[in-house]
C-alpha cells in the first residue's frame, strides 16, 4: 500500500513539475514574441523616419533626367558622386561653412555661458524676488518668435547692425527662457553642501560657478551646446533677414543657389543638404550620452 502512494505522489509531483516547465516555457514564448513585435514596430518606424534622408541622398546621386522620370526610382540607376564635388565648387560652400561656424562657435559660446551663469543665479543663490523674476522669464516662452521679429529688425536697423552678424550672435549672450530653466533644474540637484563649503574656504559667487557647477553639470552644459549648435547651424529666418551681402552667406541660404526662377537643380540641392545635414547628425552620434544624461534632472546628484 506504502509502494502505492508513493508511486502516487510520485507521478503528482513529476506532473506538477512538468506543468510549471511548460507554464515558463509558455511565458518565454509569450516574452519573445512581445520583443519581438515591439523590435518590428521599432525597425518600421525607424524606417519611415530615415526614407526622407535615403530619399535625399539617392536624389543627391542621380542625373536630372533619372529625377523627372515617372515612376521614381529610389534606388539611383547610374550613381553619380561627381555632384557632391560640383555641389562644392557650384556653391562655394567653403565661404558658406566657414560663415556658418563662425556664428555657430560665438552662439553656442554664448548660450553656455549666459545661461548657465543665470541658471545658477536662480538655483543657488537667494534674493528677494528670485521666484517672481524666474516665473517672468518662463513666461516669455509664451511669445512666439514672430512677434518680436519686427521690434528687432527696427532696433538693429537703427544701431545700424544690419548685414552684419551682430543680430545673430548677440541675443546668445543675453540668455534662453528655454536654456535657464533646463539648468537650473540640473544646477538644483547638485548638494548645497558643496556650495558652503567653497563659501567657508573664502569662494565667491563667480569661483563657485566656474570652478564647481560647471565642471558637475558637463552633460546639461553638452545638451545646451548641442542644442544651441543645431539651432544656430539650421538658422535660415535670422540671415535671411538681417544679411545682405552674398559673401556673409550662411549654408542655409547658400543652398538657395540651386534654386532659379524657372528651374531648381535638385540633384546639386540635395547633395548641398545632405553635407549641410552630416555635421548634426554626427554631433548627436558621438555626444548622445552626454545629450541623454542632460536631459535627466536627477545626474547632477551624482557627482
């Protein structure tokens, strides 16, 4: 009788096991399949984002014939990487680049270190007020850039700043409602402690600021510059508005070349915007991690 139960309790046991195998076997399943359809979901959305760009560069590789045909060809028959040198030399988008970096080195310069400079102010230093006076710079971010665009052309016209680039690069050092309330969010998770300590070795305001927020807030700092970089080398409203002269071009309105009034050369245009593109994507390609812990407002503690 004792053999009996024994083999019977056997058999529930070595039954109840197989049940559980095939209940976690069921849920690896389920999980695969789950990663799976997200991954696909992921693939095709990457996908639909990139075509605009594939699109550019096989337009940028093609003839002016192969681009009229109908239907389109998205992959070029014959690749013709002649366009990009003709782009170059068409162009002359070396004067273009060397325009554009320079607003764009004196922009990002200037949006580190006015709004960091304001950002600390509000985060780590108290005065009466200070909450008040930050609520009115959020609150400008309520007005759109239109707006002001009049009242600013008729106040560089008159200091006579006007095809010179004053207008694009001055405003950077006068601080970005955007910009402020990034890093004070950042500059508030670094410990007051460090602050106090500095203050009772005899450290001013500006030591702090340069010597001790700067160097704990380097992935905000690099989102900033990374944002501030995209913005500035993007800009086509602000040349277009306040440069006259040709030769002070930025490669946005250089690309206008390739534009006539009765015919626009795509395939020059398109190898202009894809050299115009490159330095953006690879500066988010190599900075990312920066960019990704700047936008966490709790990495600051961490230092």
């Amino acid at each position: 009788m004792s053999e009996v139960v024994q083999k019977r309790s056997g058999t529930q046991m070595s039954e109840v096991v197989q049940e559980k195998d095939n209940y976690f076997k069921s849920l690896r399943f389920k999980k695969k399949v789950g990663q799976g359809i997200i991954l696909t979901i992921l693939i095709l959305g990457s996908l639909l984002i990139l075509s605009p760009i594939w699109w550019m560069f096989a337009t940028s590789l093609k003839d002016m014939k192969e681009i009229m045909t109908y239907p389109p060809t998205f992959i070029p028959k014959e690749w013709h990487w002649e366009n990009y040198g003709i782009a170059l030399e068409k162009g002359s988008f070396f004067r273009y680049t060397w325009n554009t970096l320079f607003i764009t080195s004196f922009v990002v310069l200037g949006n580190v270190l006015a709004n960091s400079f304001i950002a600390y102010g509000f985060a780590k230093i108290h005065f009466k007020g200070r909450n008040f006076l930050f609520a009115v710079v959020l609150a400008t971010m309520m007005i759109p850039g239109f707006v002001t665009l009049i009242p600013q052309y008729v106040l560089y016209a008159k200091l006579g700043w006007l095809n010179t680039y004053i207008p694009l690069i001055l405003p950077a050092f006068f601080g970005s409602a955007f910009f402020i309330f990034l890093l004070r969010q950042f500059f508030l998770t670094i410990p007051n402690e460090l602050i106090e300590a500095a203050k009772i070795d005899g450290a001013n305001h500006l030591y702090i600021w340069w010597k001790i927020i700067i160097p704990l807030a380097k992935p905000a700092i690099a989102t900033v510059a990374i944002f501030s970089f995209n913005g500035a080398w993007n800009d086509f409203l602000g040349p277009l508005l306040f440069l006259n002269d040709e030769s002070m071009y930025t490669l946005q309105l250089g690309l206008q070349v390739f534009k006539g009034q009765n015919d626009t050369q795509w395939n020059f245009l398109m190898a202009g915007s894809i050299m115009v593109l490159l330095p953006v994507i690879l500066l988010f390609f190599f900075f990312q991690r920066y960019f990704i812990e700047g936008m966490n407002l709790t990495a600051g503690s961490k230092g």
